[in-house]
C-alpha cells in the first residue's frame, strides 16, 4: 500500500509503504475512493488531543468494501460505502436506547491496528478509521452503503461534518419550524448547521464569523443573515435581528470556550445552546450559573450530530438527491494522497471549506 501518510504532532512523518492486515471477525477493508480533510484531523496532528503516533489520520470517508472478515452481514465485496468513525456494538445501553453515538461497547479495533510500518511496527489509525492511506479496515457497523448516483467524494463528507453539522440541529436541538437559529462559526460544520437549520425551518438563520469568505458562503448554504463578529456588537445585534429577545438557539460550531460563553450571551430566556465544535482536550469555559438559572438556559452537548449513522445516512442521501442538501458547494479543492500536506496546510490556513483527498 503506497503513499500512505502518518504524522507527529505538529512534524509531518512520510510512511512509503504500509502493511495492512486481513480484517478479522466483524470487520471489513475499504479500498478508499476518497477522504475529506476535517477539523478534527487537524487537531489530532497538531497535538491539541490526546493520541498516539504515529498515526494516519483521516475518518470523513467513502469506498469499495474489498474483502470482508468472519461474521460480517452488513455488507459484502463491491458495496460503495460510506466509512464513519462511529461504531456501534447494537447490544449495550446506549445501543438499546437509540443513541448508538455513544456505543461503548467492546472492539478489538479499540486496542489494535490492522496497520503496521515496513518494520512490523504498528501504526495507529486515527480517528478510528486511518483514511489517509490506500485501505482503511473498519468494524462493520462503521459503513453504509450508498446507490451509484451520488459521487463518493460527495459521499465521503457525510460522514462527519455533514452529519455533524445537520444532525445537531435535527437531532440534537431539534429546532422547531419559525425558530431563530444563530451559528457561530461558518466553516465545514458551521455551514451544516445553517442547512440543518433551513431543512428544519428556521425563519432566521444567523451566521457569525470573522472570515468574510466563509460569511458569503454562510449565505449560500442557507443563511438568512451573515455578520463579522469583529466588526458588529453582536448582542445589540442579534437582539435588532430576533425581535429584541435574544435568538432561540445558539450553535457554537468552532472549537472555541470563548465562543461557548459568548454563545449565551446572545440566547433568549429560556433559549438553547448547542456546543458542537471541539475545543483542545483540556480547556474549560466560566458558567454563569445565575444567569442560566435565572433565564432558564439549556446547554447540550452534541457528539457526531446525535446521529443514528445507519438511518441518518440515508435520509441524508436522499435530500442530496432532491437538491435540498449541498455537497458540491462544500468542497474546495480535490488532491492526490500525495499532495496531503498541501490539503492539510490549506485547511489549517483557512482556505478551505472542505479538501478532499481523492483516489479516483
């Protein structure tokens, strides 16, 4: 397996060749067609999250089931599938409950890797899926499979942001038809989040950042109102914008603690705040707790969109197919697996809504 690349925090580490072994029981070996490059990619790299190097990267993923382990029904050889870092047992808690997302049950893939570096050494796949490489080998649950008339490219950011993005509006907040919905942050999920917010009918949508690129494509993907956070006093603002109350729910898209406690300050009484985006593994933000008290505030956590990565797929798919979901739009520019450091560079420098690495 060629070309595959691997990284330390912050010092690119190019692998020439890779090793990848036969998928065991339950598991299956995706030949990659494409891998977009994700925030959370970039924040593994960078050392801002806990892992182990050396790592491939890569999770927003879409391909060929090549070979299957033992046990699998979920799939077969020739399925074009969509790969997720989200894996479900369909057996514990939160299996059982419908909130698969959070599936803690038991994988070998957890403690193994089916990579290993030309020396026999293991490499670690990051982000569950190691899709910055040739073959990916995944736990079943951890694809879907998807018709010929939706491209894989566009298929692969479905995966994570997409669903991201749409599912915490849908799913996790379950905004409600007339809502006013303000996103901060207009990058890949922040842009989900406003699609997620015209699929649910929000009558205002507000879209916050400090990039005036990312701010025009906030306003195509759906976005009723596009503000510059460094240029408008953002409370007088939204509150000119929602009829004086402050707006119904509050999307903090970006990996921010300062966006978080700014994102309170712009809810309505008895408003909801999502916190979406992920920030460095350590940080923490100050709580007002009498004022979230006092007003009746709502502050949820949303992981990969509460998704159900089975059913949401589809449905997803399906609104792509009836134009009311963008994915075109989203990508910026597609590069060979040789050119990863260049898609990965334009993303850290903001260039970027979405870079794709592409096989096909």
């Amino acid at each position: 397996m060629k070309a595959a690349v691997s990284y330390e925090p912050k010092t690119p580490l190019r692998i020439e060749e890779l090793e990848i072994d036969a998928p065991r029981q339950g598991e299956v070996k995706i030949r990659l067609a494409a891998t977009a490059v994700c925030h959370s990619d970039l924040h593994y790299l960078q050392g801002d999250w806990i892992g182990n190097f050396p790592m491939v990267a890569g999770h927003e993923s879409a391909g060929y089931v090549e070979e299957v382990g033992e046990n699998v029904t979920l799939t077969k050889p020739g399925d074009r599938v969509i790969v997720s870092l989200l894996r479900a047992c369909g057996r514990c808690y939160y299996c059982t409950n419908g909130m698969p997302n959070h599936c803690i049950g038991t994988f070998a893939l957890d403690t193994e890797s089916r990579l290993r570096d030309k020396q026999g050494n293991p490499v670690v796949q990051g982000v569950r899926v190691g899709g910055f490489a040739d073959y990916a080998i995944v736990d079943q649950s951890q694809v879907v499979q998807v018709s010929e008339d939706i491209p894989l490219d566009r298929a692969a950011l479905l995966a994570c942001g997409v669903m991201t993005g749409v599912g915490a509006v849908v799913n996790t907040a379950q905004v409600k038809v007339g809502s006013s919905v303000v996103v901060i942050g207009s990058g890949g999920v922040g842009l989900n989040a406003i699609q997620g917010a015209q699929i649910a009918g929000a009558a205002r949508i507000i879209a916050l950042d400090v990039v005036d690129m990312k701010l025009e494509a906030a306003k195509r993907f759906g976005a009723t109102d596009a503000i510059n956070a460094q240029r408008e006093d953002l409370r007088t603002v939204i509150k000119d914008l929602t009829e004086g109350r402050g707006a119904d729910y509050v999307f903090v898209t970006v990996g921010s603690t300062s966006a978080v406690q700014q994102g309170l300050t712009l809810l309505r009484r008895a408003g909801t705040l999502v916190i979406v985006g992920m920030p460095q593994a350590r940080a923490t933000a100050a709580l007002p707790v009498i004022v979230v008290a006092n007003s009746g505030l709502r502050i949820l956590g949303s992981l990969m969109g509460s998704s159900r990565f089975s059913v949401d797929i589809p449905w997803l798919v399906d609104l792509y197919k009836q134009k009311r979901l963008k994915l075109d739009e989203l990508i910026t520019n597609r590069y060979p697996l040789a050119q990863i450091n260049e898609a990965i560079e334009s993303m850290e420098q903001g260039k970027a809504l979405r870079n794709v690495i592409v096989w096909e």
